[in-house]
C-alpha cells in the first residue's frame, strides 16, 4: 500500500505537488494543507507549527487518530515502513557485555593498555569517564573497547572497537541482547540542546569533537550513512543548523543525506581533505574545516565540476 492509496482508503484530503503530498496538519489547527509528505524520502514537515519526522511518525501518528492498523509499503523508496515493527523490534532491557569495566574509575586485566589506546587517539581521562567507556576482557567483546550508546538516558547499545589487531575492527551486539547502533546517534542525548548539529562518522571523532562550543555539539552516524530511524531522530528536534562532517572521502554520501534535511534546516559540508577526518586532524583543525563548511549547492557544484 503505497502513502496515497492509505489517504485514499481512510478519506483523508490532499493536493499533489511533484515528489510531495501536502495534506492539513495533525497537530494544529490546519485548513490548507501545510504538512508536506515527501513519501520517497520518508520525511514530513508542517509549514504552520513546524511539526517534522520520518514517515514512520506521521504513519503511527494517522493509526491513533484514525483508529486503524496500517502496514504500509512504499514501494518507490529505499526504506520499507512498518509501524508494528516498531515495537516488536524494542528490546525491553540492555546489558553491556560480560566482564566490561569502566576504565576511568574500575579495575580489570588490560586497562592500561586499553587507556593507552584511548590516549593514544587523543581521549582524555575525562572523557573515557564522561562517556562511560570501558573494556572487556571476556566472551566475544574481549579484547574490545566498549562505546554504550544512550538514548534519553537509557541504555540502548553499544558498539566494541578492537584493539589487538583482529576484524571486523567494530563489533556491533547481538539483536536479541541490544538494539543496533544504527538506531541511533551517539552522543545524541547532548546534542539536542545546541542549535547546531554535527554529524561525524565514527565515535573518535565524535569524542574529539564532542562540544565545540556554546551552539555546536557533535554526533556520530557509525558510518557514512543515516538510517530512517536516524534521520527520524534528526527531524524531530529543532537544530538551526545541521554540518556534514564525514570524512574526506564521503562527499557524495554527504551531498544525498544532506537532501533530506535541506528544505528544511540549514545543511552545510565541511570540506575534510581526503583520507582525514575529526579524530586524525584533532578538535582545533577539524573545528576550523567545520565552521569554514559550505552550503550543499556549493559544494553539489564543485562536486559535479570535479567529475
């Protein structure tokens, strides 16, 4: 069932424009269709109150406010969206791996080599305490930083970065014990209360960033990529301005996420040379290539000249 087929069947209005269906908004008191739908992008956002998210939102939004259940296919987009997936998928409770401890304030077998590592990439011991990072000794994490990713204070994730040389370099936990780390951004929980989001790739160099200053606060994708549940995250806050700060080599990647948010935050890249990223050039470099970032036009131009 594609989203026009759902208005249809539930009796719901709407105009098409293009790529967008505007329909009246369900959260103010709309008679002329401000909330655009973008469905091939799973993303909305209401003119009048600013109300925004992914698709899967407005769509859980419509099941409560129209009593039905929806399963709901867009079969033109890259995502499939199903709204009770949605809760099938939660994991009740997440438990870091067995035999992880903090290395800022715990002991264990290994930590000062783990902390060298640590230091090594330019994270400090306030740091490692303030992020919780710790290090398992045990079980298929051994020999693994630990990176918990929360979300609203909870415990959601983590992530486990190899330090003796093994692959895969980053070892994501077991479904059934943790939701993916692609569900979120790590160090979210700070960021929304700054203005301006950066987004970097990897965790190092979200930690070498962290808060740049008084409006700017960094987050990490886990890759040159956003999932739906990402972008969702994303556009349910209300940031001024949103910097692609993905390594040298992920333009192209940052030019077609940058799409979804374009119409309605200021997106701006930030132009690393190739083969450097946050964590490589160190905050003070990285910040100066941040707040030197231009507006995605520029930089799709510049781009497609270079091809």
């Amino acid at each position: 069932m594609t989203f026009i087929s759902l208005l249809n069947k539930l009796g719901i209005d709407y105009l098409e424009a293009g790529e967008e269906v505007r329909i009246n908004c369900l959260h103010c008191e709309d008679s002329k269709y401000h909330l655009y739908v973008n469905p091939s992008k799973g993303v909305f956002h209401c003119f009048k109150c600013g109300w925004s998210g992914g698709l899967k939102k407005l769509l859980y939004e419509v099941k409560q406010i129209y009593k039905t259940d929806i399963n709901c296919e867009e079969s033109n987009n890259i995502e499939e969206y199903h709204i009770e997936n949605e809760v099938k998928n939660k994991i009740i409770a997440c438990k870091l791996p067995s035999g992880y401890f903090k290395l800022a304030t715990e002991k264990g077998r290994n930590k000062e080599k783990a902390l060298q590592y640590l230091f090594d990439r330019g994270i400090d011991l306030e740091t490692i305490e303030k992020y919780e990072i710790g290090y398992c000794n045990m079980g298929s994490f051994g020999g693994r930083i630990i990176f918990p990713i929360y979300y609203h204070d909870k415990l959601m994730s983590y992530i486990g970065r190899d330090i003796l040389g093994r692959l895969p370099k980053v070892l994501n936990p077991p479904i059934w014990e943790a939701d993916p780390p692609s569900r979120y951004l790590y160090n979210f929980d700070n960021a929304v209360f700054f203005p301006r989001l950066v987004i970097t790739e990897g965790v190092f160099d979200c930690l070498t960033l962290q808060t740049i200053d008084a409006y700017t606060c960094a987050v990490a994708s886990f890759g040159k990529k956003l999932t739906s549940a990402q972008i969702d995250l994303i556009l349910a806050e209300k940031f001024e301005e949103i910097i692609f700060a993905w390594d040298g080599d992920a333009v192209k990647e940052a030019i077609k996420y940058s799409h979804i948010f374009y119409p309605i935050f200021n997106v701006k890249i930030a132009n690393f040379p190739v083969g450097e990223d946050p964590n490589s050039l160190g905050k003070k470099k990285a910040t100066e290539f941040i707040n030197n970032a231009e507006p995605v036009p520029d930089v799709e131009l510049k781009y497609c000249l270079s091809y």
